[in-house]
C-alpha cells in the first residue's frame, strides 16, 4: 500500500503570502529525522488497535519539500502555471 500524506501550513488571521512565508520556513527548519518520527507516531496512534507496528509495516517514508512557492500559492496559479513557476520558465 502506498499513501501519500500532505501537511498543510496554515495560519489563520495572516495574509496568504505570510502563511507561506511562515510556512515554508516551518517546513525547512524541520528535520527529515523529525518528520519520520512524527509520521510513524501518528501512524501508531491511528492505526495501532488495528495491529499496527510502525517498524514493520513502514518499509519506507519518501519525503519531498517544495519550497518554491508560497503554499497558498495553489489558489492564485493553474497547474499550468505551477509547473512553468516551478520550473522558471514563464507560462506562454
């Protein structure tokens, strides 16, 4: 089984642009070794009554951070536009 888990950064009361300001600075300041840990627990709390163990249902945690743009950034492009950003070429 594969799952895919997003985290979502957000701070109600600031403008979109503080959000991901905000952020994204979250989420480099966070270690790839603190977000495994924090994915295996909150496995186990989820799913440990069901037979759960982490160590040997995990067989691995693939982790992608996307810093490039402010996450609220998704409202305000296409994915059109998300993929020329991304890749630094101007959407024709």
């Amino acid at each position: 089984m594969v799952l895919t888990l997003k985290v979502l950064y957000s701070y109600p009361g600031l403008s979109a642009e503080e959000q991901g300001q905000r952020g994204r600075g979250e989420m480099l300041a966070t270690s790839f070794r603190d977000y495994e840990r924090r994915i295996r627990q909150q496995f186990t709390d989820m799913f440990s009554e069901a037979g759960f163990d982490a160590s040997r249902d995990i067989a691995g945690i693939v982790l992608n951070r996307w810093a490039t743009l402010p996450q609220p950034a998704a409202r305000f492009f296409s994915s059109e536009q998300m993929g020329s950003r991304l890749r630094g070429i101007s959407p024709r």
